[in-house]
C-alpha cells in the first residue's frame, strides 16, 4: 500500500506528520470534503509507542462525533475510567489499601480512552488510505517555500527520490520536531512550568483490581482502567493501561523541587521503586522502552495562519500531562483549522476568501490559547498540593466539575468553535481565571499552614475513598445542551465557594467546615472576594456571622428570646452555646433549644443547595482587564506577589 500510492505535484492539503494529530485532521477534513486531495509526509516507517495515551471527555466526543471512530474504539482500545490519585505517607512506605484515595467508583458516562498509540495511528493511517488520503511513510521533509497565493512548495525524499510537490494549505503535525513551527519562531518558553518527564512501558505490572485487600478491591470497579497517579512532593507517577497488556509508567518532576529528576533508565526505576506500593506492583515486571525529556512544556503562538498554513498536535504547543488535557488540545485546534481550511477552499473569490481567513484567524488561535493558560492556571492549583490529601482532594474533585461544567460543556455544545459565542462570553472566562488565582492563593498559603502545623499528610494513610462525583452528578447527563448559560454560571460559582470553603477548613483545622449549611451560607462570594486568603484573623467575624444566622433560624421554632454562640470548639463537639433570655424557659424547654440548635449546626448541604451569587459573580468578571490572560503574565504566584495580593 506504502509503495503503490500515487504522487501528484499539487494538493489541497499538505500535512507533515502522521502522528493521531496529522490523521485526526486529514480524516476530520476527508469527512467534510470528500473530493479534497490531501497527502501526509510521515519520516518514520514504523509507528511506535508515544506518550500521550490517556484522553479526557472532550477528546473522546471528537474521536466518537467528528471522527466516527466508536467501532473502532471499543473493540481495540480501553475505555477510560477517569483520573484516580493515591496519596502516601511521607516515606512513600504505605501498601496501596492503606493509602487515601480520590477516583470514581463507576466508568463515567461520558466517554474517554487509554490509546495505545501505535496500534491507534497505524489504524487510523489505513483508515485514510481507504479515504483516499495518500499517506507516505519514510517521507522526509527536506524544505519548503510559503506562498500563500499560488500554493506553498513541499520538497521530501522518499524511497531514495526527491520530490516537490504543491499545497494550497500547509500543515505541521510533525510533533516535537515542529519542521515548520520553529523555522517560523512560534513556539516560546516564557512562562511555562519547568517540568521534565522519563516514561516507559512495562510487561508484567500486577493488577491493580487483583491487588490488595477484598474490602479495598469492592469499593471500585476497574481501577486499573483509569490513569492512576501516585504522588510525591513535587512529582507524580502515572500508570496508564494498555490495550495490548503493557502498562505505560511514567514520572512527571517539577524541576524547581526536585532535585535532579530521573532522566536515564537505571535512574527512572530507582525513583519508581522508592514508593513501596509501586515496587510491589512492578516486582515482576519487565520494561519494554524508555524515553525522557528534559523539558516538556513550551507555548505556540500558531494554530492558522493567515498565509494558509497551520500547526497540530505537538507541533503547534504542548502543556502537561497531569490533566490528560493534549488530545482535547489538537480536538480544538483540528475542529478550528479543518473549519478554517473548508471554508477557505470553497471559496473561489482569492481577495473574499482572504478578508474571509483574516477575520477567523484571531479566533481560532484565540481558543487554543485560552484554553492553555486557562488549563496551565488550574495545573498550577494542584501540582503544589499532590501530595497532600487534604488539599488535594477537594481541588480535584472541583478541577474535574469544572472541566465538565464549563470546558467540556463548551465544547459539546459547539461553543468553542462559535466566534459570536465566544466573544460574548469572553469576560465570563477571565472571571473564572481570575477566581481561579485567587483560590490559588488560598491553596498556596493553607499548604503553608498545614506544613508548619506537621498537618501536611495527616489524611494520606486514612484509607478514605472520594470520588467527587457529587459535585457533578446534577448536570453530567445535560452538558452540550443550548440555552443553559445562566444555569451554568450559578453551578461554576458554587464550585468555586464550596472548593474554597473546603480548603479553608483544612487552613483552620476545623472538622467539616466546608460542608456545613452554616459554613457556606457566611462564607460566600462576597466574603470570599473581600478576603482571598481567609484565616484565623477573619474567623471571629465569620463565627458571629454563623452565630446570628443560627439564632435567626432557631428563634423560628421557639416564642423565647434566644442567643447562639458558636466557637471553634463547636466543629469537634457538634454543639453549640444556646441561652434564652430572662427565666421564660424550663430546663426541658433548655433542652429542646438546644438539640434543635446542634442538630442545625450539624446539618450539611451539597453545593447546589448554596445562595445563589450569580450577579455578584458577573459584576466581579467584568471588573477584571482585558488582558487578565495575557501569556506574558505568570500564572503561577511567588510567596511574595502571594502576600502583597
């Protein structure tokens, strides 16, 4: 098939790169334009194993609705069971059962997957082939010319001849290579996390539903089908399965904590067996391959442009892998430059076609760089905390409801592919990224607290399980619904209150704070905007707040005139000082007043239930610069720009 297909000197689409990146693209367009001759320069000749296995709900809704690859899917890849975090004592000593544990119980109902990457693209390459896409492998790009009026020229050797050949449009989907990004200046490092990363794929890893107690197996269904992250100060460990029964392991350091992250073979094993739990699942185990980068993260200014050429996948930038959030990054760049390049193709007037492709331009590069900096800012909310399951939990949990309530959502809906959409809703998005900083600044310092307190791993070996799934269970079977808008913002600011009162309670050290109908109905938007790093200076304030509320709600039950106190000691007790005015009361009546008084201070209430803070929410959004998002401001605060804010 390589050898047989057909070279012409001109093409519609020109694709360097046939990673899933390239071929996602080439088949998305193909199934729009079923006459576009499009051709892809692939220089290896073989497909082998990358990262980039595990994907998230916005890139399965792409494979499933605009690639058509749900047969394929569920016959040769897994099915993704979410993201799952085990959290260990400080020596790393724990055995898996006795760690804490945040994950889901169930596979969730929207759909993702853990791709073997070399059966996935070697699939999809023949899958276009059948499509007429001509995709040749061994190809090596030697050059190229840009002419964005008569045709960009292409120069490659394959099978031992030169060829040139001519594209209307140029794509580089050649990955870390960037053939033509960086030719062109649009990648930068500024402002980027300074990560490295080593990975490899083992034969032999135990299985995580095998392992461990009974009870412990029985609390969740296919363990070993989510990507499971074990953690470490300032690290984590990913285990990923594999269709084929290899699982993919790997380690992601921040460089600025951890002192010479492991980058060679002997060093990456070493590291891995430092946490008891992992060796025990790796003791039989053989590794397959091994690979590591110095440095992961880089930004791109380039998704279209203007002169009809364009960047996917790797090529065009790359984040971090702690969120599963790359496939959803090249599901938005191909949806915009697949729309970009239809459009412009149909289009036979040259100077309507150009006013045309200036004007999408800005929109379709504007998406994907909201989308990194929006993203960026939430990975810089949890890598400080990952080994931490008192504030990590709880962070997760929301950074999971969000991504469906709004990203996700967005996405469903054809919102992130809608230039008046867009544009509308521009200073709800820096809303969001401004409360996402300022809960940044709450974790920052609580983190603080909790280590000077030696209260930093207090819930690691408590062998609790969470799943978060209460957080999103209310709206998870309506995202992509239209007309939804205002019933999203008051979900998202209820997110945010509950997230912030449930960090602030592990700051304070007060037992269920987060969750108390008292707790949440003082500690709202308003009181978190006007104190972003809420401690125990405005705690007083807030328990006289909480101690009039409760005596408002119990004066309606009683003709007494009543007073309620509530003291810190009231979070361990469960109790609450209750008098009644003068001698009116007897000591049954006392006692009553009492019991009803505790059992409102105990009572708990799920998010939904909060005050709803819409228009406090929209006032603050549009409060915020317009260049709040800008690349060039740090996402991730110092100690000192901490304090000042």
């Amino acid at each position: 098939m390589i050898n047989k297909q057909e070279i012409f000197q001109e093409y519609d689409v020109v694709i360097i790169g046939a990673g899933w990146a390239g071929l996602a693209l080439a088949r998305q367009l193909k199934r729009e334009n079923g006459d576009l001759r499009i051709i892809q320069l692939e220089a290896e000749t073989e497909y082998k194993a990358k990262i980039g296995e595990a994907t998230v709900e916005i890139t399965g809704h792409y494979f499933l609705k605009k690639l058509g690859l749900a047969n394929y899917l569920y016959r040769h890849q897994l099915p993704k069971n979410a993201l799952r975090f085990f959290f260990d004592n400080k020596e790393h000593s724990l055995p898996i059962e006795q760690m804490s544990e945040q994950g889901t119980v169930y596979i969730p109902p929207h759909p993702a997957f853990q791709l073997e990457r070399a059966t996935f693209e070697s699939a999809l390459t023949e899958m276009n082939r059948e499509d007429d896409i001509t995709i040749l492998q061994g190809a090596r790009m030697t050059g190229f010319e840009l002419d964005h009026e008569d045709g960009h020229t292409v120069n490659f050797r394959y099978q031992d001849q030169a060829h040139q050949i001519s594209g209307k449009w140029l794509v580089d989907a050649s990955g870390r290579a960037g053939v033509i990004t960086k030719k062109m200046k649009c990648r930068s490092r500024e402002n980027i996390p300074r990560h490295s990363s080593a990975w490899g794929r083992f034969r032999g890893v135990k299985d995580f539903d095998s392992v461990g107690t009974k009870p412990w197996r029985d609390r969740a269904s296919s363990r070993f089908l989510s990507t499971n992250h074990f953690t470490g100060h300032g690290y984590w460990i990913w285990f990923i399965p594999l269709k084929s029964g290899l699982t993919s392991i790997g380690i992601v350091c921040d460089k600025t904590k951890v002192e010479n992250p492991p980058l060679k073979q002997a060093d990456f094993i070493a590291k891995l067996k430092e946490h008891a739990a992992i060796a025990d699942l790796i003791e039989d185990a053989e590794i397959e391959d091994f690979e590591a980068w110095g440095q992961l993260a880089y930004r791109g200014n380039t998704v279209v442009n203007r002169e009809r050429w364009g960047a996917t996948g790797f090529a065009a930038m790359f984040l971090d892998p702690l969120l599963s959030g790359g496939g959803d990054v090249i599901a938005m760049a191909n949806d915009n430059l697949s729309k970009v390049i239809l459009a412009d193709l149909q289009n036979s007037d040259k100077e309507a076609a150009q006013t045309a492709l200036d004007q999408a331009v800005p929109f379709a590069n504007g998406v994907l760089k909201y989308y990194y900096q929006f993203l960026y800012a939430q990975l810089m909310n949890l890598y400080p905390v990952l080994d931490c399951a008192r504030l990590c939990s709880p962070v997760m949990a929301y950074i999971n409801a969000t991504y469906f309530i709004t990203n996700a959502w967005d996405y469903i809906e054809g919102n992130l592919a809608d230039p008046q959409h867009f544009e509308k809703h521009c200073y709800l998005r820096r809303g969001h990224y401004a409360l996402e900083l300022l809960l940044q600044r709450q974790i920052l310092e609580s983190l603080e607290v909790l280590r000077s307190e030696n209260r930093a791993f207090d819930r690691n070996d408590e062998s609790f399980f969470e799943t978060g799934g209460d957080l999103y269970k209310y709206y998870i079977y309506q995202m992509g619904q239209k007309g939804q808008d205002g019933y999203r913002i008051d979900f998202r600011v209820k997110l945010f209150s509950q997230c912030f009162a449930q960090v602030t309670g592990a700051k304070l050290g007060l037992a269920n704070f987060g969750n108390r109908r008292m707790v949440q109905s003082a500690l709202n938007l308003p009181t978190i905007l006007k104190n972003p790093t809420f401690g125990r200076e405005q705690l007083p304030a807030l328990l006289t707040t909480m101690s009039e509320n409760l005596t408002r709600e119990l004066q309606q039950s009683t003709e007494h005139t009543v007073l309620v106190e509530i003291t810190e000691a009231s979070f361990e007790d469960e109790k609450v000082n209750v008098t009644v005015a003068g001698d009116t009361a007897d000591a049954k009546q006392l006692k009553q007043l009492q019991r009803t008084a505790n059992s409102i201070w105990m009572r708990q209430q799920e998010y939904i239930d909060q005050d709803s803070y819409v228009p406090e929410f929209l006032r603050y959004a549009r409060q915020q610069p317009q260049d709040l998002m800008d690349p060039r401001y740090p996402v991730c605060l110092e100690n000192t720009e901490m304090l000042e804010a």
